[in-house]
C-alpha cells in the first residue's frame, strides 16, 4: 500500500480524495517553480497538509525544450498528515516533449496527463527523443490524456495588453494553474494578490498573467474540458491550531542559527562560499543585518571557515556553511578548530558525490565525512536536520552545543530538506529557553585550557579582555596552559581529553526516542536526516497491515543518545534505508556490534514509500 | 573611590612572553622580533588588544613570542583567521605574520583577497625566499637556478615578487624593508600601523641555515648605499654614497633610470620625487633589482581607503537603522501566513 488517495463523490460532483500528488514540469524558462509555489501556498491557505519537492536542473539556462533543461515542481496536499512530497502522481502537467518523456514514469496507472499539445512541435519533439508525437499515437494508453493547445490559448487570453508573443507565452504557466486550480476547485485570490505585488511596476504584465490565470479556470470551468479530466475535492487536514507559514530547510536553518545566536547572546559572522544547494543560506542570512548578522562571502571554502574561527575566537558566533565538495576543502580549518577548542557551527546540505557529483540532487552520504573526515583522531558533534522545518530546532542545538562545549559541530541537512517546503506552525521564539555564554574575564588563576569540571570545556576569552593575553594554535597544546608541548604522554592525555568532552555530549542530549511502535518489536527501521517522511509513511502503513515494526529515528549522529544501544538491542531486526552505500549501518554496527542491514539508494531522490514497504515486508515475511 | 595610577610605559620586553624563542641562531627573524617588540612599544600599543594571528612556518611562530593576543593557525589561512578577527572585532589592532611559501603559495590566494578587499591589518611577510621549516626547499620568491632537496639542479620557475603582487591586487598600502634595517624596520612598522587598510610589509629576512647570504648582494655594509634606495614621501630618489646617485623619469619610455648627480648636467631637480600616492611609480620601485638598479625599501605606496570591516558595520548599522526593531518574532512571522482554527 502506498500513499494512494481513496475516492469518493462529493455532493458538488467533485470527487473527494484524501490526498493528491500533483507536479509541473516544464522548460527552465517555464516558471514550473513559481507555478508550484503558488499551488503550495493556496493549498495551505485551503487548510491542506502538504510537503513539496522542487527538482531543478544544474544549468541555469539550459538550452530550450532539452531533457536536461526539464525543470519540476511536486507537491502532495492532504485531508490528512503528509509525510512525503508522494509516491506517485495523480496529475503531470507538462508544458513540452522533454517535460513528458522525463517524468511520465512518475506517473500512477490511469493519472492525469495534461499536456500543452501547443509546444508539441516536430523540433521540440526532435529534441526530447521522440520519433512520433505521442499526443497523436496510442503511446499514453494507460494514462487520461488531456491535450490542450495552452500556447494558443494563452496568447489569445492575453492579447490584449499587446505584448509579443515570446511574452505573452510566458503567461502559459498561469494559465496552466489556473486548469489545475479548477480542478480541485482551489480559489485564485492569493494569487491574484501576488502577481499585482510583483509586478506593480509593471501593470500589463500583472494583468496578462492574472488574464491566463483567469482563462485556464474558464477553460475547465465552462465545460470545454474533456471528460476524462474529474474534478476533485481535497477537504481540510486536521492540524493543530495556529499560526503557520511555509518554510524550507534552508529557511528553518538560517532561522534557527539567528535564534540560536540571540539565545547564546552572540552575534553571527556567517563566512561562507557559494555552492549548491548550500547557498540559500547564505543569501537569507545576509538579509538579517537588521540583527547584526555579519555575512562574509569569502574567497574560496577554506577561507570561509578559517574566517569563522576567526570570528569565533574574537567572540563572535562562527558559522561556516557548504554541500560535501566544500566541507572536505575546510576540513583541516575544522580540525583547528577542534584543536584550539573554538565554537564553530557547520552546516552541510549535503548533496550526491563523490567530488561534484549531481549538484542538484539530494544525498546523504556526508555522514563518514562528517563523523570521521579529518586528519588525527578529530572528534566533533553531528546532528541532522530531519524535514524542512525540523532545521529551526537542529539549529537551535548546535549552537547550544557549540558554544556550551567549545567545538564545532557539523549540522547536516541535504538538498531535498534545503529545498523543499511544508507548514510550518510558528513558534514563539520568547518560549525558548536562553543559553547566554559567558566570557571568561577573571584573571585569577587563568589557564586557556583549564577545563570545566562538568562539560570539560576550557574558557571562551574574547582579545580586547585585560590581563588574560594568550595564544593558542594548531600545535598540540599543554594541558591546563596551552604553550606549544611536543610531549607524548600530554598528545595521550589531550587527545583523549577532546574525545571525552564530545562523547560527555552524550549526557546533555535527550535519551532516543521510538517515533512510532514498540521497543521489542520483530523489525526497528532506523534512520537519520531527510527519510524521515518515507520511513514514517512506511512504517505506519505496514503497521496498519499488522506487521510488528518501529521507527526510530536519529538527530543526533556523533555522539549517539546514550540509551541507543540497548534500545536497538531489543529488536529482531534492525533496518537502516539511506540515500547512501550504509553510512550510519556502519557506525550503529561499529559501536553496538549489532546485526544492522541497509536499504540503500544513490539515484538522487527521495525514497518513495511504496520501496520502503517492499523493504520492510521482505524482512518480516521471509 | 579608586584611584587612577597613570599608565604605565610599557618597554619591548613588556611585549615578550616567558616563552624560549626556537628560532635557529642568527636567524633573521630574531631581529624582526625585536623590531615589532620595540615598535609596539614605541606606539603605546595595547596588549590587550593586539592580536597576532600567523599561518604556519618559521615567522609563523611569532605570536607565541608576543605577550598579546595570539592565534597560531593553519598553512596559508592566516589572512582568512585575521579577517574573520576584524569582522568580529574591528576595535581590534591585528598583525598577520607569516613567510613567502605561507602568504604567496600556499595561501596566496587568501593574501590577494585580503590586500584587495583592504581589511584593517598590518601584513608582515617576511621573506627569506626559502621553505625554512621543511627543511630547505625552493619557494615562490626563490630566484630562477636555486638548489634546493627538491630542485637538484636548480628551480626553473619564475619567483613572484610580493610588492608587485600586493600593488597589483589594489593594496592601498605597500612598504618593504630588511631584518638587519633596525632603525628603518621600526618606522616603516609604526607607518603601516597607522595606515587604515590591509598595511603590507615584505621584511626580507636571511635564513641562516637554508638560504644563508640570498640577500647580501644588497644588504651587505659594503654595497648597501649603492644597492639599497630608501624613499620618503615628498623626497627626491636619491641613493649611494654621499646620495650622489637617484632615479629620473625617462618619460619617453616610461621607465626609472639611474643617474649620478653632476653629470650630464643632472642636478638634484632633475630627480624623480617619490609620491607614494602615485601606484605607477610605486610599480615602477618596486620592479627594481640589482645590479642595475638599487632595491627600494620604505612605503612604495600608501593610499587611504575605506576598510572592508568598516564597509561591513556601515551597511548593518544602516539596516539596524532602517528596521523598526530587529524582532526574531516578527522575522518567523514575515511572508504568507494563514491561521488554522
């Protein structure tokens, strides 16, 4: 069973279903992903749970009606809770050949197929592979084909206003929304609104938009629609109370490390490289000046880590950000500042490897980097972000730990969580509770790598404090004074000092919890980071079917929650899924020497429900 | 009520750790020390506001002999540390300290960017055209023919020249001067203090192991009034014995010639003026070497312009400005938001 939506009519002649997986594909230059975002946002607005997914490609401007120029955006609405962006598509919209040919996979047994027969041109159909035009041969039996000549219809709804033509198809994707609006009779008011806000200055392209808009609801509305087009009703999903907004991993990340820091009392210096998909972080947090956020778009990857521990070390809040090529540049800057015990936060939106791999693709196969990827025995916390809006809190927490414990911490997220969007209920950022550093500044009795009893965290001392002048480096340092010591028996003592103060961590973390079943159950499947949903979805599911399995799932990599052990060891089976070859299986094998078995997959995308179900049925049915 | 004792001067050995100075005997750098030691001493210098931040190397082990603030980093990132220093701190006064393989190969692309983003740092490379440390290998400012453990028969690459790099990235400031100069360095030291900007100071400094003698073509007693010009802003190029000798413009080739006074007819009005302010002229001392041109030492160039740091807190303190209020409640909630009942 998959995230399959069941049916029924509603008394308007709409179909009621639970939920729908709906996705636009088109050209780079189509607008699919503002398409997407205005059908997310007026779905949210219906008061839908949803969970999105962009899929863009590499190249900015892709040469026009490529394969590769194929850009997509899903989104899976429901009457009920999302867990995923969806298995399966009800409806694929595509705006050209190339559109078709790479997403039709994607589409369920009879799903809605709604096609711009407009753009199905012989160079356009040359260009996706296609020998004939499979809007005219029996090559979509299987699937309810709506062929509409949207082009055509676009340029005629905008005719008006008197632009040329390679402007008004720019319209075309407004119109596409506006078929699918009156499919699942969705109202046009949001945007509407947006469109005069965005183009206030340029009023004839507002109203030539909101004219295709209007023309595509028409269209299905004045019955020119073929009849193998429904239309449907996804009613409102029971959510919790409040106030909500849409939010993105990168957004919930940036957000969380600006919350993190007015918790911490610090300011940010955010140091940074461009990269996909990291760089969404950056760009939002260099809106943030207002908060005396300082964002540094450094020279290269190095520099931008090295300039956080600079920032760090003069009393700032260090924050370095990146995807997998560039954290293993700043690797050795990192393990300095493990060395001289800064804080240092690290964000990795991981994506495929190795070395450039698939920029745009989502991966989880940093964990090795992170947990183990730097010269000489380099302990550091990991954490990861779990959904999109999970990374508010992820961020929260390793500023906490980083700045409590005098070490970086590396977050990782990936490309699917950066990118996708879900609700998000607002909290109150007063509820949070307040973990302001202290600097050291009493000169009595001070030794830079005197440690704290407890956290074992030596003191944080800003340059500009009178009488506690000091140096600290790279070179292994004295117990207690930090001079340079090159003695064997201090290199012992430190370095097991470093791998105690992070595993103490352990002590600081909440004990892990079982997301769904029981401990004891026949199958634990275990996971970190973006399958979160999936695996919730899968689980749930096969418990419904009687199966007896639990979910557990991690945020806290390195150290692991301290009761994780013997949690584990109270299963049958334990299965690990991960966009990756067996990372974490690894880990959870290496430190509880227990029996793990991965389900693992590199092909760039999430996993789907329906192949975790297949995963879970064949270790508890053999 | 307290009473305030007034401040007390502080000397050079103020500015000394108890830390033993590892640095092989005779070696150059014990002099630079010195020299910073006595500058910072002769301008009142705060210790505790001092930062030495250096990368790795012989020079880079300079700050754990300076009884201020110091942060002894990794190979090459020492510009990077340092600016991520004054970007959180720009109250600080913050001296980068490192070698020609530190600033020029293996970190030359953070020093370029640093030079030309003009970050408020004194930039002391100390250059003795040789990997000390590891043991004697040629580095980026060795000459063409240098033996070394990895060129046997002689290095083959072209030597960059770190004046010329920094003047041609846009640093707005760029002096030279010697380990042996002790009375020039400490000047040339307070100039680039005082300069607001990425203040760049190649020292060219004898390894006494590996490259022993490199620079004694124009530091030696015997030649240096010959082979050493010492510019001043404002003063005719002249050098040599007596200052017999200084630079003119050619202009019709646009180039700097050596003249002597009295022949010719050439008089002390004829001579070219230094103005540091001039990046062509600058350009144009910097290129020189001997033997057919003396080696210019002192402030090539100096240019004020505005700090990068100080750029950074003129645009926050702009948008700090601009908002109402920097509420984080207000931030979370700004954007499309709906209310489920």
């Amino acid at each position: 069973m998959s995230e399959v939506a069941t049916a029924e009519r509603s008394d308007e002649g709409r179909q009621e279903v639970e939920s729908a997986v709906v996705r636009f594909a088109g050209d780079s230059g189509d607008g699919m992903q503002l398409t997407g975002s205005h059908f997310t946002m007026t779905a949210a607005i219906a008061g839908n749970d949803l969970a999105t997914f962009p899929d863009f490609p590499a190249e900015i401007r892709a040469p026009a009606g490529t394969t590769f120029g194929v850009s997509a955006f899903q989104i899976n609405f429901g009457a009920r809770k999302i867990m995923t962006s969806g298995d399966l598509l009800d409806v694929l919209v595509v705006m050209n050949p190339a559109a078709l040919v790479t997403n039709l996979a994607d589409v369920k047994p009879n799903g809605i197929v709604i096609a711009d027969s407009g753009a199905f041109t012989a160079r356009n159909l040359t260009k996706a592979g296609y020998e004939e035009n499979p809007l005219e041969n029996d090559s979509l039996e299987g699937y309810r084909l709506v062929k509409i000549d949207m082009s055509r219809l676009t340029v005629e709804a905008v005719k008006e206003f008197g632009l040329s033509n390679k402007e008004a198809l720019r319209s075309k994707n407004m119109w596409a929304l506006g078929v699918v609006y009156w499919m699942y009779g969705r109202k046009r008011q949001a945007s509407i609104d947006w469109l005069e806000t965005k183009f206030a200055k340029q009023p004839d392209i507002a109203k030539a938009n909101i004219a295709a808009l209007n023309a595509g609801h028409a269209f299905g509305e004045t019955a020119e629609m073929p009849a193998e087009l429904g239309t449907y009703e996804v009613e409102s999903a029971t959510i919790e109370p409040g106030l909500y907004r849409t939010i993105t991993g990168g957004e919930s990340v940036s957000l969380g490390l600006l919350a993190g820091s007015l918790l911490a009392d610090l300011k940010i210096a955010f140091c940074s490289y461009p990269i996909t998909p990291a760089s969404a972080l950056l760009h939002q947090l260099a809106r943030m000046k207002e908060f005396g956020v300082v964002t540094f778009q450094a020279e290269d990857e190095i520099a931008a880590a090295a300039a956080a521990i600079g920032a760090s070390y003069a009393g700032a809040l260090g924050i370095t950000s990146s995807s997998g090529p560039g954290i293993a540049l700043k690797m050795e800057a990192i393990g300095l500042a493990i060395a001289t015990e800064l804080p240092l936060v690290v964000i990795n939106s991981q994506r495929a490897g190795p070395s450039t791999g698939l920029p745009t693709k989502t991966e989880q196969s940093d964990l090795y980097q992170a947990v183990y990827g730097r010269n000489g025995d380099a302990p550091m916390p990991v954490i990861s972000v779990s959904t999109p809006s999970d990374g508010y809190e992820v961020a929260i927490e390793a500023v906490r730990i980083a700045t409590k414990y005098m070490t970086p911490v590396m977050v990782l997220t990936d490309g699917y969580i950066t990118n996708a969007s879900e609700p998000w209920l607002i909290p109150d950022a007063a509820d949070a509770e307040r973990f302001d550093v202290e600097f050291r500044t009493d000169p009595e009795n001070f030794q830079p790598f005197m440690r704290d009893g407890e956290t074992l965290a030596r003191p944080w001392v800003k340059p500009g404090t009178p009488d506690l002048m000091h140096r600290i480096g790279g070179i292994e340092r004295s117990y207690d004074s930090g001079h340079i010591s090159y003695d064997p028996e201090n290199h012992q003592k430190m370095t097991d000092v470093r791998a105690a103060k992070v595993l103490g961590i352990a002590n600081d973390i909440p004990e892990q919890t079982i997301e769904v079943g029981e401990a004891g159950a026949k199958l634990a499947v275990v996971g970190w980071g973006s399958t979160y949903g999936p695996i919730n979805r899968a689980v749930n599911n096969m418990r419904d079917e009687g199966l007896d399995v639990a979910q557990i799932h991690l945020r806290y990599i390195w150290p692991l929650p301290r009761n994780l052990g013997e949690l584990l060891g109270t299963f049958d089976q334990i299965l690990v899924p991960e966009m990756n070859t067996g990372q974490l299986r690894t880990l959870l094998r290496d430190q509880f020497l227990l029996p793990a078995e991965g389900h693992n997959k590199v092909n760039g995308k999430p996993f789907l429900i329906g192949e975790l179900e297949d995963a879970i049925r064949a270790r508890l049915e053999k | 009520m307290n009473v305030q004792s007034p401040p007390e001067k502080l000397t050079a050995r103020d500015f000394a750790t108890d830390q033993e100075v590892r640095w092989c005997p005779g070696c150059g750098d014990y002099a630079i020390l010195k020299g910073v030691q006595n500058t910072l001493a002769q301008l009142e210098a705060d210790p505790k506001n001092t930062v030495f931040v250096s990368g790795i190397g012989c020079a880079a082990r300079f700050p754990y002999y300076m009884e201020t603030y110091g942060f002894h980093t990794i190979h090459g990132r020492s510009p990077a540390v340092a600016s991520g220093v004054k970007l959180a701190n720009p109250e600080l006064d913050v001296w980068v300290v490192g070698g020609d393989g530190d600033m020029l190969s293996i970190g030359g692309n953070h020093t370029m960017h640093v030079i030309r983003r003009n970050v408020d740092l004194q930039i002391l490379l100390f250059n003795n055209q040789i990997y000390g440390l590891t043991k004697g290998q040629y580095s980026p400012t060795s000459k063409i023919g240098t033996k070394s453990p990895s060129t046997p028969l002689g290095s083959i690459d072209n030597p960059v020249s770190a004046a010329q790099f920094a003047l041609g990235v846009g640093g707005t400031f760029i002096a030279r001067s010697s380990d042996i100069l002790q009375k020039h360095l400490p000047e040339v030291l307070k100039r680039a203090y005082k300069h607001k900007g990425a203040s760049f100071v190649e020292i060219f400094q004898n390894c006494i192991v590996y490259n022993d003698g490199v620079f004694k073509h124009f530091t030696e007693k015997s030649v240096q009034d010959e082979m050493q010009i010492h510019v001043e802003h404002g003063e005719p190029l002249l050098f040599g014995t007596d200052k017999s000798k200084g630079l003119i413009l050619n202009k019709d080739e646009m180039r700097l010639e050596v003249v002597t006074l009295g022949e010719n007819g050439i008089t002390v009005d004829d001579i070219a003026v230094h103005d540091e302010t001039n990046r062509g002229l600058a350009t144009m001392l910097a290129q020189m070497d001997p033997p057919d041109y003396p080696v210019a030492l002192g402030v090539l160039y100096a240019e004020p312009a505005p700090t990068y740091e100080a750029s950074v807190h003129a645009q926050i303190a702009q948008a700090t400005k601009d908002a109402d209020k920097a509420d984080l409640n207000s931030l979370l909630r700004r954007g499309q938001t709906w209310t489920v009942e």
